[in-house]
C-alpha cells in the first residue's frame, strides 16, 4: 500500500516534477536527481512526475579499469562524448577497482583483463557476481582469453579500441541492464571463472623465503594478511610473517569463499572470526583466533555481508 499524501508533498512533488522536466528536456538530469526521483516515485506512485523515473531514459555512471593511462584516457573520451553518459570514472588497478565499485556503484566497467596484482576476473571474484556491474571485458589480443570470452558469450573488446567496436559493446551493455539479461551474464561470467580456477587454481602453501630457510605457509591456517608496501604481513596464530608481494596480487590467488577483504589494507580467512565488537558510526571490529583486532571499514562491510549470505 502506498503511503498517504497531503497537500503539501503534492505540491512538494509536483514542485519536484516540473523541476527535473526542465532538467530532463535540458538533458542535464544528475544521477543523484534521478535515484531522488526513484525515491519519491515508489513512495508516492500517484504523482505525475513519476514517469521521470521510471522511463528509459537514463545518465549513466560508468567505470573505466586499466592500467595503462592511454587506455583510460581514450575509453574516457568515446564515454565523455556519449549524451547517456553522466560520469565517467577511473580506476588505474584491480584493488582501486573494487573499492570503486563499492563506493560509487557504476552502471556499467570497462574492465582490463590482464593487470598486475588483482586482474580483471579477480576483481569479480572479490566483489561477487551479484554485485557487479554489466561488465565488459577489455584485453590485449591473447588467443586464449578470446576464446575463452567467446565460448561463455561475454562481450569484450580488444586494444586498440576501434570507436565502433567500443560504441557498440557500450550499446549492448546498456540493453543488458535488464534483470533477465543481468542474469544470464552472470551466469557466463561464473562458466569463465570455472574454467580459470580449473586452469590456474587457488593457492593451498605460500612460499615464504627468508635468508636461512624457506618456508611453505598452509592458507587455512593465515587469519589475515596485512598491506605493508611491497610487502605484506601475514599473520597466524601470534607470528607475524613478511612476505615479499602486493596485496592486490596475493588476492587473486586466493580463494575468495575463506578470504574476503574487509579494508583497503587487510584481508581476513572468514573461518578465524570469533566475534564481532561494535565500533563507533555504525562500523565494527573483527576479533580473530590468534587474537587479532581487524577493523571493518563501510566500504567494504558489503563484501563480508555478501560472503556471510547475512546482514551484519
């Protein structure tokens, strides 16, 4: 049922209406006016601005993820000259990519495959198919990727951009934004990180090399892994042990059903969380098994959400 009106919110509202007609027919609408008008349109449908919100029209917020500064620059102008397209933004690495999904929520990622540290499928499987964006896939010619993106029927584009090319995957994308399309890419994208976890699968031993001894660090028993520069800190039980490599690398490697990233910086095994402390504005703590208090950041509290299948 929907809520009651008075006079004043149908004045308000109509008020609201006339207001993103004029920016509507001036094709300059905001996409934070048009999640306003969703807002006002499903709590009060009976207002004749309602429309505004639900046609097809739309600005659309999209994710540029390379990390090759002419790659981005040249996606930035095609989407920037696009009239559907309200914000474009860049991420220049698979780390600065999730955190961009999560915090700005884009329509649709221009995503390179091939990145150092956390590529372009780890990206996926850190946020969640679920959770991302239409997607399309952006790769240097590879026979291999090519195929493998053909044979899951995954829209992708190779560099260099050929403006057609790009104007076309965006076209395809935009119609895709449908739930039953939405989907059916998931589920092509889920075949693709099958065949890859078959071809490439998760880490079960770390190397760890030290100068008198190298040693083989078993994943299960990591309670969390800690940025450090260009290097990270793993910590099990009460060892803290450094480890020469980037986070955002060390990521894809791991199974993302035990890890899951909570900050920018620290990534807790799901499976060594005792309890949960609340913390100020909402947020909280994570008490691991070897002891360790790991803060969970906004940004990233959806990831923890998603894995535990449950509100937090």
């Amino acid at each position: 049922m929907s809520a009651p009106t008075t006079s004043l919110e149908r004045t308000f509202g109509l008020g609201v209406g006339l207001y993103l007609e004029q920016l509507e027919w001036k094709a300059c609408i905001s996409v934070h006016a048009k999640a306003a008008a969703h807002v006002f349109a499903s709590r009060y449908p009976c207002m004749p601005w309602r429309h505004l919100a639900m046609n097809d029209g739309r600005a659309y917020r999209v994710l540029v993820v390379d990390d090759e500064q002419p790659a981005r620059m040249r996606l930035r102008e095609l989407m920037d000259a696009d009239p559907d397209v309200a914000e474009t933004i860049e991420a220049v690495n698979g780390l600065d990519a999730v955190e961009a999904i999560l915090q700005r929520q884009p329509d649709v990622v221009f995503l390179d495959v091939q990145m150092p540290g956390l590529d372009g499928l780890g990206v996926i499987e850190t946020i969640g198919i679920e959770r991302m964006p239409v997607t399309i896939f952006v790769t240097a010619f590879d026979q291999h990727a090519v195929r493998a993106f053909e044979a899951a029927a995954i829209d992708y584009v190779l560099k260099p951009y050929g403006d057609e090319r790009i104007e076309a995957a965006f076209t395809r994308a935009k119609a895709r934004l449908d739930d039953r399309q939405v989907r059916e890419f998931g589920d092509s994208v889920l075949k693709l990180l099958e065949d890859r976890r078959t071809d490439k699968p998760f880490l079960d031993r770390i190397v760890v090399r030290e100068r008198d001894k190298t040693e083989l660090i078993r994943v299960d028993l990591i309670d969390c892994i800690e940025s450090a520069g260009v290097y990270v800190a793993l910590h099990v039980g009460s060892q803290r042990i450094i480890h020469r490599a980037a986070l955002g690398e060390l990521i894809g490697r791991l199974d993302p059903r035990r890890f899951v990233r909570v900050h920018r910086s620290t990534v807790i095994n799901i499976d060594s969380i005792l309890h949960l402390e609340p913390a100020t504005h909402g947020e909280f703590d994570l008490v691991l098994r070897g002891g360790q208090r790991v803060h969970v950041s906004r940004t990233f509290r959806p990831l923890l959400e998603a894995r535990l299948g449950q509100g937090l």
